[in-house]
C-alpha cells in the first residue's frame, strides 16, 4: 500500500511529489505519456516558488537555467504608460524566472527519481478510483488497480480523477483566443517583460533562455492557421516591433477558466489544473498549482499521522486553496479584459488607469500581485 498515489506527471504532480518525498513519504506518480511534452505552454516561476524549489533541491538549476526578469513595462501607440520593478521585493529572489515548461518539468522529474527511483509509471492511464474502507483504490487502463491511502488528481484540466470523484466542473466564462510564437531577441528591449496595450488588443513579450523571447498576440479568432510570419505581421501592425528568426511554429489557443466544485472528496485531492484552469494571461496557472502542492502537503502528513482527521485535513485544504483560485480567475480575467482591443474613450480610460496602476505607489502592489505574492 502506498501513502499517496498522484494521477498526472505534469509540473504539479512532479512537484507535488518532490515535496512528499523529500519528507519521506512513499508517493508513486501515473503518467499516461510515455515520452515528455514538448509543448512549451507555462514560462513565468514567481519569487514564492522559486523558493519552494529551492526547498526540494531544484532551485539552483532553475534560477541558472532561467532568464532573470526584473522589470515589466507597459505600452500604448510608442509611449511608455509605466512600469513595474520586481526587483524590490522582499524576496531572495526578486525577479520572474522564465523557463520553457518542459524544461521545468523534466528539472522536476530528474529531482522525484533521485529520491524514488521507480516512483514514475509511464504509459499508464488511470480510468477510476474506487473507495474502500480505510483506502483507496486507482483502477487503470492495463487492468491493475494501486492501493493508497491517499489519491492526488494532477491529471489536468479534463481530469479523469475529477470525473471519478463526481466533482463539478463550471466555467467561469471569461474566454479569449491568442496566438504566440517564440522568436530570436534582437537585444533592443533587454531582459525586460513587455505589455503592449494597443487598440487592436494587447501583445505580450518575455524574454527566454537562449536569446529567445515569447511574443503572444490576442486575436479576435482561433487563429489555428496562423503562421509565426503571420504573429510577426500582427505584431510590427500593432507595436511597430520587430521580432528576430522564429524558433518553431507559431500556435494559436484559446483561454478557458474553469473552477472544480471542490477540491477534495474523502480522501482524494486535486490540485493544478485538474481543480481550476486559469488564463495563462498573466502566468499563474502553473504557480497557483504548485502552491496547491505546497499547501497539500501537510494535510497529507496530517492524515497518515492521524487517520481519523485525514477528511477533516483535506476538506480545509480544499477550502481555502479554492478561495484563492477564485481570486487567481478574477485577477487573470481582469487582466484578459485590460487586453481587450479599444478605441476612442474606452482607450482612453484604459490607458488612464494603466498610468495610475504602473506608477508608484501603487506599481509596487501590482508587482506584489503579478508576482503571487497574496496568492
Ligand atoms: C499557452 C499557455 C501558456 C501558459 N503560461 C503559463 C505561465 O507562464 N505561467 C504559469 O504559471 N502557467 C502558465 N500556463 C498554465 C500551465 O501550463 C498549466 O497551469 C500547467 O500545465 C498545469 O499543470 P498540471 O500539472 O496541473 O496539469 P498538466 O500540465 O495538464 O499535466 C497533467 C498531466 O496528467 C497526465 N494525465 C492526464 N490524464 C491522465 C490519466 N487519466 N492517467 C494518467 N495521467 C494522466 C497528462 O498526460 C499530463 O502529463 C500556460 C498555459 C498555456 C496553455
């Protein structure tokens, strides 16, 4: 019998379970892939994780794999309307660190196996989880079940653990489609976050390891067909920018939040996406998951040191990381909703409020909130 069974190796079951191992629970992770995403969707590690991450061992290999991002600055027709310093935050590291997902995730990985070299199935597809008296049974597609006394769905968005456990799924219905494509730095805007809030919708910018930079466009469709000569065209039309060589394709997607009924049944939790899908406008989705983890932890501990409290532990960890997800949406959709296109007064005011918000004293509450730090 294992002491926790996590559904799903994306960066916040990895996570998840770097952080029990490290306390020396036996944890096991089901992953259906057999072979890493390459898809890089997640860039943004905020201050909070960065030390989470150093706490499990990963840390130092991040921060040196990462580009440092200190500051942000906002845009409008060539003309600064502000910007955003991380660098004064009380924080060992004051800066955004950006870094393609699966990079992350196999930093993570690499990090779980040392600790518990068989801990990762690969190529196992979890179909239920069944409860039983003092346990917890995880059914999967090659017709095993995994005994646990706890079950974690990390298995993303459409969660097959969610589905399981009968929990809810509601859209909070703010949606918005993008395109973005990495590209090479041409060195002219540094290591500097940009937010170009322009009258045919907003265009964003991170720099990246290796001399890359992240251009993400809103579009006013699924652009599924767009090309990264297509991204670029938008965003010279919209900023006058140009970007360098494309590395890779350009994808389009579109942004979905969702919020799970609860985030714990008996004694199975979810955490990451699985529980709540966040707009990646504004790069909290995988951050708001690793928090998750961080705030599962001990209520798992709880429950294997006290078993008659387990329920108990998990309910009140649910609780109050939905609050927080709840908040997470609402910040994400006002950001999604500031990226809107705008003319005329609507402009106007936006940029208005766009000036106020990026000078101080309030830029160092919006840096505060970029950065995750009340999440
Ligand atoms: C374009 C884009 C950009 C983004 N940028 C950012 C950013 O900058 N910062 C940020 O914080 N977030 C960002 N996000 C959000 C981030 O990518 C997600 O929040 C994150 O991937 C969620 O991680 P997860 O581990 O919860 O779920 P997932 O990444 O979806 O991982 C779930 C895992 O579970 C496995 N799985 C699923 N079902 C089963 C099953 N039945 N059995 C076994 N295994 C299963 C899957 O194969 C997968 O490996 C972005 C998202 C997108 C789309």
């Amino acid at each position: 019998m294992r002491d926790v069974v996590i559904v799903g190796g994306g960066p916040v079951g990895m996570m998840l379970a770097c952080v029990l191992a490290v306390r020396g629970l036996d944890v096991q992770v089901l992953e259906q892939r057999t072979e890493p995403s390459l898809r890089s969707r997640a860039i943004g590690i905020h201050p909070p994780l960065l030390n989470v991450l150093d706490e499990i061992g990963v840390g130092r290999d991040i921060v040196s794999r990462a580009t440092h991002v200190q500051d942000g600055s906002v845009r409008c027709d060539g003309r600064d309307l502000g910007t955003m310093s991380f660098a004064e935050l009380p924080t060992r590291y004051p800066f955004v660190a950006t870094l393609p997902q699966y990079d992350t995730e196999s930093l993570l990985r690499n990090r779980f196996e040392q600790v518990r070299p068989d801990g990762v199935c690969g190529g196992v597809t979890v179909t239920g989880v069944r409860e039983r008296t003092d346990h917890l049974e995880v059914l999967t597609d090659t017709g095993d079940s995994i005994q646990a006394r706890f079950v974690v769905g990390a298995d993303g968005a459409r969660s097959r653990v969610r589905e399981a456990m009968r929990i809810g799924w509601t859209s909070l219905g703010r949606s918005g489609t993008y395109v973005m494509g990495d590209y090479a730095d041409t060195g002219t805007l540094g290591d500097t976050a940009m937010l170009y809030f322009e009258r045919g919708g907003v265009v964003e910018s991170f720099p990246l390891p290796g001399e890359h930079r992240r251009w993400v466009a809103m579009t006013d469709y699924l652009a599924t067909e767009a090309t990264s000569s297509d991204l670029a065209d938008i965003i010279r039309h919209r900023t006058g920018a140009e970007v360098g060589e494309a590395r890779g394709e350009a994808s389009a997607f579109g942004v979905q939040q969702h919020l799970a009924a609860r985030m714990s049944s008996g004694r199975v939790a979810l955490v990451g996406d699985a529980a709540h899908q966040i707009s990646p406008i504004g790069g909290q989705g995988m951050n708001l998951g690793w928090l998750d983890a961080v705030a599962l932890a001990p209520a798992i501990e709880q429950g294997l040191s006290s078993p008659q409290h387990a329920v108990a532990a998990l309910s009140a960890y649910g609780r109050r990381r939905r609050r927080t997800a709840v908040i997470a949406a609402q910040q994400a959709g006002f950001n999604m909703n500031m990226g809107r296109p705008a003319t005329g007064l609507r402009l106007s005011a936006r940029n208005a409020l766009v000036r106020t918000l990026a000078q101080p004293p309030a830029n160092a509450l919006v840096a505060r909130a970029f950065t995750m730090r009340w999440l």
